[in-house]
C-alpha cells in the first residue's frame, strides 16, 4: 500500500512538471534588487546589542549566512574579518553577518574566530524574509546572499553564491570600490 502510494504522488508530480505554468511572474517587494532600499531590521548581535540598520550612516554589506560554526559559514566570517579593518578604513562601510541562530550561538561562533563584527541573531527568519534570500540546496537550507547597501540603505549589490562563501567579501569590496567616490582636485 504504501509503495503504491508513493508511485501516485511520483506519477502525480512529475506530471505537474510539464504542465504549462500560466501564473504570471509577480516581484514582490520581499525580494531586495539592486537600486531598492532595503528593509529596516532590528537585530541584537553577539554581544547583546541590538543593531538597526538605519543607524549606519555609511555603506553597509549585509551578508545572510545559514548557519554558525559550520565549515562555510566559519570560512565566510573569517574572510570577513581579515578584511573588516580595509572595509571600514579605505571604503568607510562596516559588515554584518546574520543568520537564524540565538545570540548565545552567535557569541560562541564571534569567540571562536575572534570577529570583530557584529553577527545577528535573527531566530525568527523575519529579516532573512524581508530582504527575500532564498532558500539553497532545493529548499533544505537558508540561503548565503550578500548584499551591499550605500549610506542611504540603497542596495547596490546583491551576490548570490552557496558554494564559495569567501567570494562574497571580494564581490562586496569590489562594489564598495565602485561606490567610492573619487576626489576631484582643481587647482582654480
């Protein structure tokens, strides 16, 4: 009975795979694009500190991760934090890495690898919704997206990649480098 039953939902749903899909495509405003403003967030980070993203006055990359101490997630901070002081020295923008986990995680993850960042703890996945990071691996794990933000929260960048967590940092400076602005000198 049951392996009967398993070969009509099969049946079933690979038939609905080559059905025509007539629904139109419809962005929602769930899904950040570049030149959008993101979302407002209120978060609190590894040290009990509640984080807003509205009082940062300068670039901001966001970067949603989907889980603490695993091998991914532990390269991807780490990159981040080699880079963290050139970010906020030659770009004057500042990181932070969020992902559904507790602010007890997120201060055990932070003591580990000595971040000098702020990690957030977003358990209810609210902000990982608002900001619209898809799910990866067929939906079985949250989404690695980053994003990068300019002083008014405009979004600039928004960096897709599950497999190679340490590109993101280089995707992000590259960006802060294109919204740097260059000094004009006149001599008149």
């Amino acid at each position: 009975m049951k392996l009967s039953l398993l070969s009509t939902v099969a049946l079933i749903g690979s038939a609905a795979a080559f059905a025509p899909n007539s629904a139109p495509k419809v962005k929602t405003a769930l899904d950040l694009a570049v030149g959008e403003t993101a979302p407002e967030f209120s978060l609190v980070d590894q040290n009990g500190k509640t984080v807003t993203r509205s009082s940062f006055k300068k670039p901001l990359v966001v970067y949603f991760y989907p889980s603490d101490s695993t091998p991914g997630c532990t390269v991807q901070a780490q990159t981040f934090n080699e880079k963290i002081k050139e970010i906020r020295k030659t770009y004057g923008a500042d990181v932070v890495g969020i992902s559904g986990q507790g602010a007890d995680s997120k201060q055990k993850f932070a003591e580990e690898l000595g971040l000098t960042f702020s990690i957030l703890a977003d358990e209810d996945n609210a902000v990982r919704k608002a900001f619209g990071v898809p799910r990866a691996a067929f939906g079985l794990f949250p989404g690695r997206v980053t994003y990068v933000l300019d002083k008014a929260g405009v979004c600039q960048l928004v960096y897709d990649e599950l497999a190679d967590a340490a590109s993101h940092v280089d995707k992000a400076a590259e960006t802060l480098a294109e919204m740097k602005p260059t000094k004009k000198f006149s001599l008149f």
